[in-house]
C-alpha cells in the first residue's frame, strides 16, 4: 500500500502562481511514476505531469512550458510550480502513484485549484 498526502491548492489570480506537493509512504517501489491529473466540473480526468524514477518527466501540451513538476532528491515528494495560471485551469488536482512492476495505482484525495479574478 502506498499512502499519498496532498498540499497547496486554494485560489489564485489570473498569471498567478501555485505550487502543489504530494508526499507518498508506504511500500515504495524502486521503480514508480509519480505525477498529477486534473479534473475539471463536466470533464474527465486529464494527466498534467509525471515524474518517473531516473529524473524524466513529461507534461501535457496544454501546459504550455508554464508547469514544472520535480521530486524531492532525499525523499518521495513530488512537486507541481505552477505558473501564468489561467481560468481553465480551474479543477481538482489529484495526485497519482504507479508501481512500475506491479502496476498498482493510488491516488491522492485530491486539492482544489481555482483561477479567478
């Protein structure tokens, strides 16, 4: 079992900023995937970025270079800068885990990010 805590969130201007943070424990796998979704009210579930072990990461086109997801170098926390936010933004970000040798997927509670003037 994975255990994921989630942090940041909340509500931010137009072009602002936010950072999001997830912390995993539990039985951590040498090899995992580690990364946020979104959801938006009416919409499906859409992944933002991914961190995977080895230090690639990837992000989704609409990201637009203005995301920047990283790990922690001592520990399992995985981070979201998010940056020149815009309205469609708006939507639960959930954090997701995946064992890459069990295939064994978890997900955070998910946080609210809202982009409004």
């Amino acid at each position: 079992q994975v255990q994921l805590v989630e942090s940041g969130g909340g509500l931010v201007q137009p072009g602002g900023s936010l950072l999001l943070s997830c912390a995993a424990s539990g039985h951590i796998s040498m090899r995992y995937a580690m990364g946020w979704y979104r959801q938006a009210p009416g919409k499906e579930r859409e992944r933002v970025a991914t961190f995977f072990t080895g230090g690639v990461t990837t992000t989704a086109d609409f990201v637009q270079g203005r995301f920047t997801i990283s790990k922690d170098s001592a520990g399992n926390t995985v981070h979201l800068q998010m940056n020149k936010l815009k309205p469609e933004d708006t939507a639960v970000y959930f954090c997701n885990f995946r064992d890459m040798f069990t295939r064994e997927e978890y997900w955070g509670q998910g946080t609210q990010v809202t982009v409004s003037s």
